[in-house]
C-alpha cells in the first residue's frame, strides 16, 4: 500500500483553512512529488460530493452551492470556475464524466481542491480523519484498478 499520508493531509490543511501548514505541506511536496495528487484529490472529492449529494438534487442547486463557494473566495487569490466546478459536480451525482473529457486535468484538480474546501470545512477532526482513511481504501483501489 502506498504512503499517501501528505496529500492526506494537505486535504485536512486546506479544508481547516491552516495556511501555513498547508504552505509547508506544498512545499514539502516540491521535494518528494506530487504524482499521486490527482488520485487523492479525486477520491477525496468524489467521496465528498457523494456524502453531500442530498445537497445537490438537481442543477440549479450545484449551481447555487458553486456561487456560494465563490462568494466565500471573493477577495483571496483564488477563483473558481464556474462551470468546470458546476461541470464536476454534477459528474459526481449523475455518474457522467463525458462532460471532463476534455478539460485540462490540472484544472480539474485545481477546482476539486477548492469545491473540497467547502465541501470539508464543516467537519469535525474526527470526521475528517475518518473521512481521510475512506479517501485513502478508495485511491488504493482505484490505484490497483489502473
């Protein structure tokens, strides 16, 4: 099984909005790799998309959840797409991924990391660490699946 305890825990540091520990945690990725980021952050957005999927009934609500999230990043350097983040959403609810298909993967990354910001912000840490150790069964399978 691979060690994927750092983007682990770079999920945990963006969704607790701990800057500096998420700065040091990227940095630390610089030295070792970031070659499992995209597998961890599609886990881990995937899960979260499906725990909240009572969230999103239909488009007009990922709509509404996709402005509210960029509402709450007005003012950061930080912006998200509307209709990649609407895009991925409703992927994740519906099982339809045709609509990805031609989207950078960089980006796709970049704007499921800042829907998991929102997504995650309210749990517990003892819900996110059990949220974390769901994320990692599910890249080691999807892993495996490869």
């Amino acid at each position: 099984m691979t060690d994927r305890t750092a983007y682990l825990e770079l999920i945990r540091e963006l969704a607790k909005g701990d800057a500096e520990a998420y700065r040091q945690r990227c940095e630390q990725l610089d030295e070792k790799g970031w070659d499992e980021l995209g597998l961890v952050v599609g886990a881990a957005f995937f899960l979260a998309a499906q725990q909240r999927q009572m969230t999103f009934p239909d488009e007009t609500s990922i709509i509404r959840f996709v402005a509210e999230a960029r509402g709450e990043m007005a003012g950061t350097r930080f912006d998200l797409d509307p209709k990649v983040a609407e895009k991925l959403i409703a992927a994740t609810t519906t099982g339809d991924t045709s609509e990805l298909d031609d989207l950078d993967p960089n980006l796709i990354i970049e704007s499921e990391l800042l829907l998991l910001w929102r997504l995650l912000r309210p749990l517990s840490d003892d819900e996110m660490s059990r949220f974390l150790a769901e994320v990692d069964s599910l890249a080691e399978q999807w892993a495996v699946e490869e």
